[in-house]
C-alpha cells in the first residue's frame, strides 16, 4: 500500500515538474518574443500615436478655419493670449518633437517555435498598422483639405512613409 502511494506520489511530482518546466519554457519564449520584437513595436506604437495626435490637430485647424468668421476671430484672440503666456516657457512645438522610428522586422532567432511566434506577433502588428494606414490613406482620399494638411506635417517631420498614406504625393 505505501509502495502503491509513494509511486504515485511520484508520478505527481513528475507531473508537477513537467508543467512546471512546459511553463517556464513559455515564459522564456515569451520573454525572448517580447524583447526580440521590442523596436518594432516601439517603432509602430511611435508611429501610430504620432499620426493620431497629428489627425487630431488637423481636425482642430480644419475646425477652427470652418468657424463663422467673427465667432473664428475671438477664438484666435483667446488663443493668442494663452499661446503668449505659454510660449515663454516651451521652445518648441509638438511637431516638432515627433521622432520616427524605422520600422523594421526583427532579425531571425534560431528556435523554430519562437521564430515563428515572433513572426506571428510581428505579422498582427503590421497588420494593424496596415489598417491605421489605410484608414488615413481613406481620410485623406475623401478630405483634400485634410490630405493637405497632413502632407505638410509629414513632409515638416520628415515621415519616412509618407507614400503609404498618400501615394501621389
């Protein structure tokens, strides 16, 4: 009987390190996805807020230009005055801190099962980029006044794929 237990206890340990190693090894591959893929998705979370907050400014100056004049008058006052009061303690614009990142796949690793999760997550990324792209790329196709606008910022930042968003440019 005590033989009995003990050799099933043993086959629950056995059990337990099993798990336990099959957990370890998919937090390692876990680990070594994350900080394999790290610039890309440093590079596309970049990317993608830059382009965000630009299209937020855009919508804004379109906005401010569409104002009945007298209504589009008292708000660049107001916004002369605030701008003179910031202005004294900043040097630059939010345009002009945007930095991009190139984006670029990670180079190979030599496990077959990573490899192919890092190519798997880097292949959801991109896709996701690819749909902010094209969703900016509609805008723009639908919007001259926008396309314009953005084609100026893009051009002043000096974004590396412009002709992504705006293929005629």
């Amino acid at each position: 009987m005590l033989k009995k237990f003990l050799f099933s206890f043993s086959k629950g340990l056995e059990n337990i390190n099993s798990g336990l190693t099959e957990i370890n090894r998919s937090l390692t591959i876990e680990n070594k996805k994350q900080e394999t893929t790290q610039n890309l998705r440093q590079a596309i979370y970049t990317e993608s807020f830059f382009l965000e907050e630009l299209k937020k400014i855009i919508e804004s100056e379109i906005e401010i230009e569409s104002m009945p004049e007298e209504k589009r008058k008292k708000f660049e006052e107001v916004r002369k005055e605030l701008r003179a009061k910031v202005d004294r303690y900043k040097t630059t614009s939010p345009v002009e801190l945007i930095q991009w990142k190139a984006i670029r796949m990670p180079p190979p690793v030599q496990d077959e099962d990573m490899q192919r999760r890092v190519l798997a997550y880097c292949e959801e990324k991109l896709l996701e980029r690819r749909r902010n792209i094209l969703e900016l790329r509609t805008k723009c196709s639908m919007d001259p006044r926008f396309a314009k606008r953005l084609a100026f910022y893009l051009e002043k930042t000096n974004y590396p794929y412009i002709d992504e968003i705006l293929p005629n440019y």
